[in-house]
C-alpha cells in the first residue's frame, strides 16, 4: 500500500496456502483441477472476510459504506489470479475485494482500512472500499462510476512506453455504463489502441434502479461501436470463464486492442451494507441465491472428489480472517496530525534542465536572448521538456498537426511525433483520467484545454481525483492543466472565463497564472517538475499582446512567490494575470497625476498561497487593492482581501478594494465585453474614486 500504517500490530502470518496468486493456462487454454482449486480457495476467502466485514458493520463496530463482493468472486477472482501482478493494471470496483486480497497486502491492512484505524493503508484518509496500491499499479476507485477506467487506460499505456507488454482490467458496474466517462474511455482506448479489458459487472440493478430504467439493448453489443471485440458471459460458468478470461487476456496482450466483457452475476447484498434490498421481489432474491456461483462451484469440486481438502481449507481461512479481524481491532484510532502537511506531495524528482537547450525558440544563457511572444515562450518551454524530459508527453484537442487553436504546441509533432504529441477526441474527462494514470505511473503529461471553459467538463477528474490522489494514496500525481483563459477577444461566454476560484477551492491542486513572456516559460517549468498536479492559466489576450527577451533562467522557481513591479507607500496592489498591465499603468497615472505611488505585487502563484511579503507590505501601507479579471461573487479577490485583512486588520487605514469583473455571463460584442472586465479606464476610476472618499 502507498500510504504505510503509522502503527504496528503483529497480524497472524498469512497462511502457506494463499502464497499461490498466479494462474497461468497451458497450451490447450483449460484450467485444471489446480487451477480450479486455487480460484475457490481465493473465492471463499473473499466470502469469509466480507461476512465477518458485514457482521461487524451490523454490530456498530465498523463505519462508513461498507460493501460486499458477494456473487461477484467468480468473475474479480479468476481474474486477478490470471493478470501480471508485476506489470499489469486494475482498478477494482467496492465489489472487487478478492481482487485487492490476490493482488497485495495483508489481509489485516484491508480490514483496518475498513476500519478506518491507524492500520489503515491510507491512515483513514480514504473510504472503506476506495483504496488501492498505486505502487503496484491498483489505482483506487472513487465513488464517481466509471471515472477509474480512464486512470488503468493511462496506467497501462505508461507501462507499455516503459517496454512492459502490460494489459489493463478496469471494472465497472451495469449502473456506471450509463455515464459518459464510459463512452469517453472506451472511445479514447479504442482509437490510442490502448490493452485494456472493460468489465462489466451488470448484477441487474444500479442501487435500486432495474435495467429496463438504464438502457435499452445490451451492454455488451456497445463493442461495436468502439471497434473493439465484445464478450458475454454468465458467472455461474467458472471452469468456462476461465478459459475465456485467459484468451481475452492473452488476445489483448498481443495485439493491444481493447475488449468488451459483459458478466451477468448476481445481486445477492445491496449496494451497501445498509440497503435492505425491500425494492427486489424476494422470490427473485431467493432464486438468486440458488444460483450463487461460489456453493455451486464447491459442491462441483466436492464431486470431483476434493471435500475433505476444500474443509480443511475452510477451516484454516476462517480462522485466518478471524484472528485478523481480532489483531486489527488493535490498532488505536487515526491521528490528525500531519493531515494538512499531506495534502500536497513533497516535490523530490526536478529535472535537471540543461542549458542551453536545442529548441524551436532557442533560449540560451547569452547576452542576447531571443525575443519572444508570450505563446512562444509557452512553446520553447514545451520544447525544452519535450527535449529533455523523455517522461514528459503533450496531449489534447488539434494539438499535433493544426498546432493548437492558439498555435502554442505549432512545429512540436514534426519534432517529436505522435506518441509524445497525441491529437485526443473531445473527451476531456476521459483525457485527464488516461493522463492521471499515466503520471501515477512515473510519467509527466501536460495536458492543453483548447480553454480554460471546457475543462469543467473535466471537473471530476481534475479536483475529486487528480487534485486528492496523494492525500488518499500517497501517490505522487505529477500533471500539468494549460488554461488558456480569460476575456478580451470578443469569444463569448463560453471561451473567455477566468474559472480560478473554482480551482483555489480545491485542495491538493497548485495554480500559476503569469503575466509575462519570462514567467510563462519559467511558470511551465516550474509547474512541470511539481510532483501535483498544476493549473497553469494562461490569459490568451497576452498570447501576442506582449514580446521581451526570454532566457532560461535558472531561478525559474521564484514563480511561486508573488513579484513585485513597482515600488511605492501610499497602498499595496496585488493581482494578477493581463489586469497586471492594466494595475500597472493605473498605478503610473495615479503616481504621476495624485503623487502617490503603490506597491504593485503580480501574484503569479494562486495556490498555495505566499502572502508573506504583501502582508508585510500592507503592514507598511494600510491600504489594499486586489484587481482580478475574475467575477466578484465568491470570487478569488474575496479570499485575497480576507486572507490579507485579517492579519492586517488593526494595520488599515481604509476598507479595502475590490476591482473585479460583474457578476454575469461574459458578453460576446465588444463594447458589452469592455464593460464587463476591468481595464485601464475603470481601475483608475474606481481607485480614484476610492482614494478621495477614503
């Protein structure tokens, strides 16, 4: 597990018998009794510990959603028996604890986390069935159905760039096929080859609602639509399954194709330990239990001669999963401390950028630098990591041969081809989920929005996943986000937000936001070598706006600290961004028509926030402006204003300003559009008008 036990309890040694995790068929593609014999054993192993987790929950002495794998075993174990533990990858679904058990870890590290106790692998940061082992490529599931199928798509493809022949299972239930993350990775696997297995577990019910009030037709004909191969199967038919699962494998790992496999199971418990199940006939419940495919098969095996063995075996993991449940409830409860140190990853793996660089847009360390937009200087960045970073890997929508809606990624493919500058469909959910995987996994994307508005369609993955990864895993997700954002350019409203508060809002994401040429090439450097995942925004009116000199600059780091562009005593002016120039020229006027000069500070980095020096500033001046392009309503601004006033608050010699767009849509004509941002005009009037009632 990633995120290791703070304390130690001895856990009974894990019995000789569950040692055995692979099965691997032979020639003639059938399992033999061995084979049989194992799966069963790792099935009932799974059934004894997900009762006594269900016990305990009805006791009171375990918390939180509690779910059972019951009527699945026969589809998760054979499955995780069969896969490359060392180069495969997987995501399992709450129903996939014989999956977590065949693939690492103690049974008492699974037990504690549901428990939720200091012996947890996540130390209690993350729900009862949502852990993994990102180390060992199980990337954990999160309660958004079928937005983990995405990461294995990524997680697979890192291992094959690593010359790993590796395949991935991704899970997912007869309710999650209903989502549009669904179509977006079946489609984006299909069309990058990627070898990955869809698995459908479809048990008849999405909570509680039947299929016929979740799709028409059947799942498994979806295949054909993505061009991949589909399979149907029914989990009574262990020894046949068994053969197909092999061939899927083994099909997929040659000719790096996805597949479709539909498995009918069973709804023998509810979607969790709380659901009663009163909305299924209980003469369907009854029926169902005489299909439950774990008896049947053991009473299979018992007429093939093997009861005695299959009791002692019994036996032996009952009393296993007994004496562990009992030694986990020795751990003491979760500390708190150190939570918030977690939330970001420790960056421990800087590139070592070499100077100077072979690139498009030459940026050496000499007297004259060359002179460069600031699209350019995005570019030569992207150039330079690309060159020397061979973990590095572009992708997004017409990146590669159009060059990008912005011509920011232009001339990149014809240097470094299609497998690191990869065109993706509109899939942008699915497009973060593949690239999560892939920088789990050890390597580095940077992922373009075509602007900044389209990736709220990727809301999820970005902020519930990507954003939270290391804190419930301790994975390092090392992933850049280009926003090219903010107005000006008379694109409307869906092309011209400035969407930094929802971003700032969620922990675990980083945000820069430059304001020149240098600091756009610093700022994706720096961002490149974060191991989190970082929201570069990038306002596109100073795509070619401005043009200076840019070098590589070996302080590039110094973008996480605000920058100071003036010096004055009268008031401290933080923003950020295009408003930059705007506050910059206010500020001239203002010095040079009233003769009071300002503390300009560029904020640059938006999280996590370094107020150091502008607290101390306002400390000094006892008046702040904040200028940002984004809207006032629960904006940025009203956290920069707070965080610096209530440190400050005794120090004021006036209320602060706040200088932000209006609260509504961005309009598209030109003239509504200048009257709904900040610019020259309207800063200088509002700070005029500030300053003489003050």
């Amino acid at each position: 597990m990633s995120i290791k036990s703070t304390t130690h309890v001895a856990y009974p040694e894990t019995p000789e018998i569950l040692s055995h995790r692979d099965i691997r068929l032979g020639d003639d593609g059938k399992p033999t009794d061995e084979d049989l014999l194992l799966t069963y054993r790792w099935m009932a192993y799974s059934r004894f510990a997900d009762m006594r987790i269900l016990e305990l929950f009805r006791q009171g002495r375990m918390k939180g959603t509690v779910t059972c794998s019951d009527g699945n075993e026969g589809l998760v174990a054979p499955l995780a028996l069969m896969m490359d533990k060392s180069i495969d990858c997987v995501s399992w679904t709450h129903r996939g604890l014989p999956g977590h058990l065949v693939w690492s870890g103690h049974l008492g590290d699974h037990i504690s986390q549901y428990l939720g106790n200091a012996g947890s692998p996540t130390q209690g940061r993350e729900g009862n069935a949502h852990h993994g082992d990102p180390a060992n490529r199980s990337y954990p599931m999160i309660s958004h159905l079928g937005k983990m199928s995405s990461n294995v798509m990524g997680g697979t493809d890192s291992q094959r760039r690593k010359g790993h022949k590796a395949v991935g299972v991704t899970f997912f239930g007869d309710g999650g096929s209903s989502t549009g993350e669904i179509h977006e990775a079946m489609n984006l696997a299909s069309v990058l080859n990627l070898p990955v297995i869809f698995v459908v577990e479809n048990n008849k019910y999405a909570y509680s609602t039947p299929l016929d009030e979740q799709y028409a037709g059947k799942l498994v004909d979806r295949a054909i639509g993505y061009g991949m191969k589909g399979i149907e199967l029914d989990v009574a038919n262990i020894e046949e399954n068994m053969k197909v699962f092999w061939d899927a494998i083994e099909e997929t790992r040659a000719t790096s194709r996805p597949m479709l496999i539909e498995m009918h199971s069973l709804r023998l418990r509810g979607h969790a330990g709380y659901d009663t199940c009163d909305y299924i006939d209980p003469a369907q419940t009854a029926e169902w239990e005489k299909q439950d495919a774990l008896p049947n098969f053991r009473a299979r095996l018992v007429e093939k001669g093997y009861g005695e063995h299959l009791d002692a075996e019994d036996a032996l993991l009952k009393f296993f999963v007994n004496e562990t449940v009992a030694k986990a409830f020795e751990h003491p409860p979760c500390d708190p401390a150190g939570l918030i140190e977690d939330v970001y990853s420790p960056t421990t793996t800087p590139v070592d950028w070499s100077t100077p660089p072979s690139t498009q847009y030459p940026v050496p360390d000499t007297s004259a630098p060359p002179v460069l937009t600031y699209a350019q200087a995005i570019n030569a960045a992207l150039d330079k990591i690309l060159a020397e970073s061979p973990e590095s890997l572009v992708m997004g929508q017409d990146i590669a041969d159009y060059g990008g809606p912005f011509k920011v990624t232009e001339d990149l493919l014809q240097k470094y081809g299609r497998t690191r500058i990869l065109n993706t469909p509109i899939c942008e959910s699915a497009m973060v989920g593949y690239a999560t995987g892939l920088a789990v996994n050890g390597h580095r994307p940077i992922v373009e929005f075509q602007f900044a508005d389209f990736a709220t369609d990727a809301t999820t993955q970005i902020c519930l996943n990507a954003g939270t990864y290391h804190f419930r895993s301790g994975a390092k997700a090392p992933l850049v986000f280009r926003f090219p954002c903010g107005g000006g350019l008379t694109f409307g409203s869906f092309h011209s937000q400035d969407l930094e508060a929802l971003y700032t809002h969620i922990p675990g994401l980083k945000l820069l936001y430059p304001s020149t040429p240098q600091d756009a090439y610093n700022a994706l450097l720096a961002a490149y070598e974060d191991d989190n995942p970082v929201c570069l925004f990038e306002h596109k009116k100073l795509y070619r706006l401005l043009k200076t000199p840019v070098s590589f600059d070996p302080n590039y780091k110094s973008v996480w600290q605000p920058a100071l562009r003036r010096s004055g005593d009268f008031a401290t002016v933080v923003t950020y961004g295009e408003m930059t120039l705007h506050a910059n020229e206010a500020c001239q006027y203002l010095e040079h028509e009233y003769d009071h000069s300002f503390d300009l500070f560029d904020l640059r980095c938006l999280a996590p926030l370094k107020l150091d020096v502008i607290q101390a500033s306002v400390a000094r001046t006892g008046r702040l402006v904040v200028i940002t392009e984004s809207r006032g309503n629960a904006g940025f601004s009203a956290e920069l204003v707070s965080s610096i006033t209530e440190k400050n608050f005794y120090n004021m010699e006036a209320p602060p300003l706040r200088i932000t767009s209006k609260d509504m849509p961005v309009p598209f004509a030109s003239e509504l559009e200048a009257d709904y941002r900040p610019n020259k005009e309207s800063i200088l009037n509002q700070m005029i008008d500030w300053i003489e009632g003050a």
